[in-house]
C-alpha cells in the first residue's frame, strides 16, 4: 500500500471537469440551436442575440405575454453572447413569473 505524502490529488477532478466541458460542448454543437447558432458569422449571431434580447425586454415587460418571454429567455440564454448581466436578467424575469 503507497503511502500518502499529503500531495492533492488533482489528477481525477481535472479529468471530471474536462469530460463536462466536453459534453457540453458535444451537446451545444449537436442541438438545433447549437447547429444554427454555428452556423452564423460572428457578426449575424450577435446581430441576432441583441434581437433576441430585445424581444425578450419586450415581452417580459408584459405580464400576459408570459409564454413569449419565457421562450425568448430559453433562446437568449443559449446565445455564447450571454454573460453574467444577461443571465442575471434572465433569471430575474423567470422568477418575476413565479406565482
């Protein structure tokens, strides 16, 4: 039995972490918005998102437009253009919803 010589064992975790990356990554390409949202030049995709974005303020703005915020949040979320301000209003709006 090897003795322990008190030295962290990042080995497995690193490796965990890489494989999530790596299915997320896998999963984002493969799903229908990933496909398209690769597809785009740089400049449509963040044309788009801002249009996204827009809509989503629109329709969260509005309390009986609720299924139509909640579909724009769903796709603006999707977007690599959303931060952390981005995915903060998303989830603001989400719970604004909540009964």
């Amino acid at each position: 039995m090897a003795e322990d010589d008190g030295s962290p064992r990042w080995g497995p975790l690193v490796l965990i972490l890489l494989a999530v990356a790596g299915l997320t990554l896998w999963d984002w390409r493969h799903a229908p918005e990933g496909q398209a949202f690769a597809a785009l030049s740089p400049e449509a995709r963040q044309e788009k998102f801002l249009s996204t974005r827009r809509d989503a303020d629109g329709f969260c703005a509005h309390r009986e437009l609720r299924a139509q915020c909640r579909t724009q949040l769903e796709l603006l979320v999707r977007f690599p253009e959303c931060d952390e301000e981005c995915r903060f209003f998303a989830a603001r709006m989400r719970r604004s919803w909540r009964p």
